[in-house]
C-alpha cells in the first residue's frame, strides 16, 4: 500500500504490463527487495486498494475510515442527500488527500463503505426513501416562505439548478416573488372561503366551461397569511384542494380533462362583443391572468377590426372595398415592403361609412382582408410599429422582411446604423433584438 501510495498516487492498471513492471522497480527501490515472481500481481492489488474502472486506487483504511468519520457527521447535521459531483467540490481538498480524485471514484469508494445506502446515477442518499424533492420540502418545516439561496444553504450538497428544477416543476411548491417560494402545507385556508370557492368553481365552470383563478375571492384567508402574496394564496389553494379534479393552465381553471387555451377564452370574449374598447380588453385579460401582458391584443387583432387607438368591433360592423382599397394601398408600396407609418395619406382611400381611415384601420385592412398585401410586426403593439408587404414577395418571416427593406434602403451595414433606420421608419419598436440577423441576411441580398 505504501508503495502504491508513492508511486501510483492516481491509480494502477493490474493488467497493464508496464505498469506492473514500474510497480515492481519502485518496489524495490523503496524495500531493497524485489517481489518474489510467483506472486499474482492483479490479485494482490485488489486486495489493497479500491478497483475503479481499469485502475486500482490506493485508497487506504485509514482514508476510508476518515471519510466515513466526515459523512456519519454531516448525517448528524441533518444531511440525508449527496450528489457526488456536490460532494467532491466541496470536499476536494481532503478527498486529494486520500486519493480520491473524481466524484466517480467516490462513488465507488463510497460503495464500498456505507452498502445499506441508497445510490443513484447523480447522487447518494441515506434511504431510497430520501429524494430531492422530500429535502427540499424538509427546509420549509420552520420557514413558511425561503428563497433560493436559503434552501440552498440548508441542503449543501443538492446543486441550486436542481433546487431550482424542483421548485418550479413541483405544483406543491408555490411562487411567491422572484426567487421566493413556498408550500401548500404552509397556507392556511379560512373555511368560508374554501365554501365558496369551491360553490364559485363549480357553477362557473358548468356554465361557461371554466374560471379565472383571477377572479377568485380569498379575503378571509389573507389575515391567516401575513407574509403570502394574494396570488400565492390562490395558486396554494387550488393545488392543495382543487388539483385533484381540475386543471390550471394559465390562471384558467377547467374541469379534468377539459381542453380550454387562453386563447381560446379571449377570442370567445371577442366574439361576444360587436364593440370593445382597448380598456376592456385588458381589464378582462387582468382578470384571467391577474396582470395585463398584452397577450389579448393579438387575439383582438385576429378577430375584430381595430378601427382607431381605443377600439376594436366585429367583422359585421364594417364592410371594406377590396378591389378599391388594394389599389390605393399599392400607390405606397412601390417595392415589396413598406412600413406602416409610410402610408401618410389617406385621401384616396374608399369611403367606409362609420369609419374614417387611420393608420390603425389600414393594419386591421391588411392583417385579415386584404387580398394582394399582408401586415406583419415582431408583437402586436398600439405604436403603429410593423410592416406592409405584398404576399406576392413570399418572406417567410419578419426578420426576411426587414433584411430586404434595410438591402433596398442607402443605410450602411452597421449595427447602429440599421437599428436607428428601423427604429426610426417605424419597422421596430427597439433598435436592440434582430438586428444582426437582418444585417446577416441584407448583406447576402445586397450581393446577389
């Protein structure tokens, strides 16, 4: 062992002949004496150190002994799960120190002291019992809310991407800010609240087909919970009472089984109504998501006619002139792609009776009903940001769009100066996002 040690400090091959033969020189050079020849090699250094692979380790008792020393003292503390990788970064200091130089071979060393363990691919534990998410679960027995780094610190050999993983995966665990979460277990529920709540989902979702979680009311249960948000108490509370019959995606609760997007929800929304402002819009979305992200206004786009700044109506209210429209769009667009905003004039458009033309109508014009040109913007806005273009052209997506306005514009290739020319024709709302691409695929138009 001593030999093994000095001269093999990262392993000996037993089947290597020249590892064998070096062996058996620094044998002699240490003892004085040389290995009698009879002796099997392979056999005798397994028998003092630990087999990793295609290499035996001088992992010697003492070694195992101190190792096991330290792990019987962190399960003391508390600890009960390992990754190895964890584990050996930690520890990599003492664990040079008797010649266990990898987390693999830790684990096999490992093995080979504590058997009655349970060991997995990444990590050990004390019992098959034991998993990631029963640790972090363990750190909220005397803390209702934690942030990440705090359960990082109570489980020092979980890595926080896998903490991380757990918490947003598991339904259990609750948002409650960036970085903060807690437990079903830790949210009290008032008993009127639960009475009602329960009433609330059950005829909401038999008449309509589902329930914000939004618009549930948890008044009673927000003194019980001094430290939880309003929207946390919801989230716990469906997935501690309601999980098990029905389903939350995105703030809209259905029935088990039931299949209902938001989308889905907006356009119905839409259609229901002949006339909606942009405020109405919002407020509803506000009440499905419990915030206003603007994700409606596409939904809106794709529906309704948006006839000025503040307001959508119905297909039925409205009747456009194609042919005439087409033609007076066609005046502008003397290439294949124009910006909105270029349309400065409306003076030979067609009468609409109801609806004075603006730059607003013109967009709804070529999203849905044009027949020779289309519109297309990075995310529907209320800016007037976006593009017109003749289908005609084939661009497959915005970014092809933008690179042939910037090939056909004098602007030079650079990333300043092509994101002020898109900013400022009206292309894009920030001078930041695709520009490099566009630059890609301009420059390759420009040569050709």
């Amino acid at each position: 062992m001593y030999v093994l040690e000095k001269a093999f400090p990262n392993g000996i091959r037993p089947n290597s002949r020249i590892d064998i033969k070096n062996f058996q020189k620094y044998f002699f050079q240490i003892n004085g004496v040389e290995i009698p020849s009879g002796i099997d090699m392979a056999s005798l250094l397994e028998t003092i150190g630990i087999r990793h692979g295609e290499k035996i380790f001088p992992v010697t008792s003492s070694g195992k002994n101190s190792l096991a020393n330290l792990l019987d003292h962190l399960i003391s503390q508390g600890n009960r799960l390992f990754y190895y990788d964890e584990f050996y970064d930690t520890h990599a200091d003492f664990l040079g120190q008797i010649h266990i130089s990898s987390a693999e071979l830790l684990k096999t060393v490992l093995i080979s002291i504590f058997p009655s363990c349970h060991y997995s691919r990444l990590y050990f534990s004390v019992s098959k019992n034991d998993s990631i998410e029963s640790e972090v679960l363990r750190c909220f027995n005397m803390a209702t809310t934690l942030l990440y780094e705090q359960i990082k610190e109570k489980l020092p050999y979980v890595p926080l991407d896998k903490i991380k993983q757990v918490l947003t995966q598991n339904g259990d665990f609750i948002w409650v800010s960036s970085g903060i979460y807690t437990h079903i277990g830790k949210i009290e529920i008032d008993e009127f609240d639960l009475r009602t709540i329960e009433r609330k989902i059950k005829a909401e979702t038999a008449e309509h087909g589902y329930i914000s979680l939004a618009a549930i009311d948890v008044t009673q249960s927000l003194g019980l919970n001094p430290t939880l948000s309003e929207a946390a108490i919801k989230k716990g509370l469906f997935q501690k009472y309601f999980a098990d019959r029905y389903e939350n995606r995105g703030n809209i609760i259905t029935r088990k089984g039931t299949i209902l997007s938001s989308v889905a929800v907006f356009e119905d929304y839409c259609r229901a109504h002949e006339r909606l402002t942009l405020d109405e819009l919002f407020e509803f979305e506000k009440e499905i998501y419990g915030n206003a992200y603007n994700r409606s206004l596409s939904v809106a786009y794709d529906t309704m006619v948006r006839v000025d700044k503040d307001t959508f109506v119905s297909d039925s209210q409205i009747n456009f002139n194609v042919e005439l429209t087409d033609n007076a769009i066609s005046r502008f667009v003397k290439t294949d792609v124009i910006p909105l905003r270029a349309v400065t004039s409306f003076t030979l458009f067609p009468y609409i009776d109801g609806y004075p033309w603006n730059l607003f109508l013109l967009e709804s014009y070529c999203r849905r009903f044009s027949k020779s040109f289309k519109f297309q913007c990075l995310s529907a806005n209320s800016l007037n940001v976006g593009a017109i273009f003749r289908k005609s052209a084939g661009f497959t997506d915005y970014t092809s769009i933008l690179a042939y306005a910037v090939a056909h514009s004098d602007v030079r290739l650079l990333e300043k100066e092509v994101g002020e020319f898109l900013f400022d024709s009206g292309y894009v709302a920030r001078r930041r996002g695709v520009v490099s691409k566009v630059i890609t695929q301009a420059r390759m138009l420009r040569e050709r």
